[in-house]
C-alpha cells in the first residue's frame, strides 16, 4: 500500500470509527437517563442457582440465597448449600466471610465477578460504565445495533459476527442483557458469557432479570432463578458490618 493510499484509508475509517463510538456512548447515556428518575438506596433479593457438571448438561449441585444491596457499596449474600450456610459481606474494598463452622475471614473483593453491579448501575454515570467495561477487556469504540427476539440492541466491543471478545449488549429498556469476557483460569484461558433474560419491572423505569445464566466456553456453568425482588424495604445497617457477623448476626 502506497503512503498516499494509506493515508486516504485512514481518512475513510476515522469517520466511522468515532461514529461507532458516539453510538456506543449514547446509548449508554440514554440508558442512565432512563434510571435517573428510579430512586434506589437498598435491594434485596432470594433467589435460587443450580451449579451444572463441566459438560454443561447435568446439574451437580444448588443452593438458595438471600442478597442485600445498600448505597454505597455495601452487600450482603447469605448462601445455604446441601445445609450449610455461608455468608459473606463487602462493604466498599473491604470483604468479610462468615463459613458454616462459625469461624470469620477477611477476603479480598471480587467486583470482577459480581453480577449485581452489572444489571443495576446504581448511582453511576455513563461515563463510569464504559470505564468500568473497558476495564474488563471492552472496547467502547467499536459497537453495532442488532436484534434479538425482536428487540434492539446495542453491541458494544464486537462487529458484527464477532462472538468470542469481550461485548457488551445493551438493551435500551433493560439495561445489559448480555455481558462477555475472557477470563485466566488455571486450565488456560476461557471465554465467560453472562446472559439476563425474563425481565420484570420492579419499579417505574427499571425492570429486574429473574433469569441469570454463566456459560463458560460455550456450556452452562450457572442458573440463577430470582424468586423475588424488593426494592428500600428498610435494611438494618448491622447486616453489614463485620463485628456483627463475628457475633453470628
């Protein structure tokens, strides 16, 4: 390719690429508008998950949980597993757990593989969004519009036929539905695909995913089945604190 040629080349993308990445940013920002109005200071959440053998066919094992979400970063799971019950508590770069034995251990904070934070965007601006995706291997400045199951959506870090990068999949009413990622495991690399689906309104302009599923490579690792959702129900503050969960609150 002649230097005059390239230059034209590059001159021909540029428009395009900063379009895709104004696309990507607006529908990001349309979609925190749209919750601007939702006022959210606490969640709570029970739900089901059901672990399935690697080959993604067979259930091995489940469980039930009990979540709680208060403004600002502060979150609680209690999980009971075949009678043991676990719980574990995050409280800004923080995290505490509590095993079935009684005995408590400072834990690091995994954000990476927290789903809540990814379908509820509490108080976060559009901007803190695509930082936090891009931090997760997401490029906001390649995107296109598709449809799935007759909705529209908003495909941010792939073209169009790309399956296996890191994306995004907003939809303009309930928020990601989609998330994919590459992620180091002691088996090499795999690629993580996080689905949302059955979609319910939990209050005006916000509606919660019941459905929540993992696949790793292609097979089902995760179902999760909300049972129910309840949006600032009065939530003690002691249910987050460490010293309280040393005393088997």
């Amino acid at each position: 390719m002649t230097g005059r040629l390239a230059v034209l080349v590059a001159l021909l993308l540029l428009p395009a690429t900063a379009s895709l990445a104004s696309d990507a940013i607006r529908a990001v920002e349309a979609f925190v508008a749209r919750l601007a109005g939702v006022s959210v200071s606490e969640v709570a959440i029970e739900q089901t998950f059901t672990l399935y053998h690697p080959d993604g066919r067979h259930p091995q094992s489940g469980g039930e949980q009990r979540v709680w979400l208060k403004v600002p970063r502060r979150q609680r799971v209690e999980e009971v597993v075949e009678g043991r019950r676990t719980v574990r508590v995050v409280v800004g770069d923080r995290a505490w757990e509590r095993a079935h034995d009684g005995r408590v251990y400072e834990v690091p904070v995994d954000r990476e593989h927290e789903r809540t934070y990814l379908i509820m965007p509490l108080r976060r601006t559009a901007a803190d969004l695509l930082a936090e995706w891009r931090a997760l291997g997401v490029r906001d400045d390649v995107s296109h519009v598709t449809r799935v199951n007759g909705r529209l959506l908003t495909v941010i870090g792939a073209q169009p036929g790309e399956r296996n990068v890191p994306s995004v999949w907003l939809d303009a009413e309930h928020g990601v539905v989609r998330f994919v990622r590459r992620e180091r495991l002691p088996k090499g690399e795999v690629l993580v695909d996080l689905a949302f689906s059955e979609h319910r309104p939990i209050t005006s302009g916000f509606a919660f995913p019941y459905r929540q599923e993992a696949f790793v490579d292609g097979k089902l690792l995760l179902l999760v089945v909300v049972r129910s959702v309840t949006l600032n129900g009065g939530i003690p503050d002691d249910l987050f604190e460490a010293d309280a969960l040393r005393r088997g609150k």
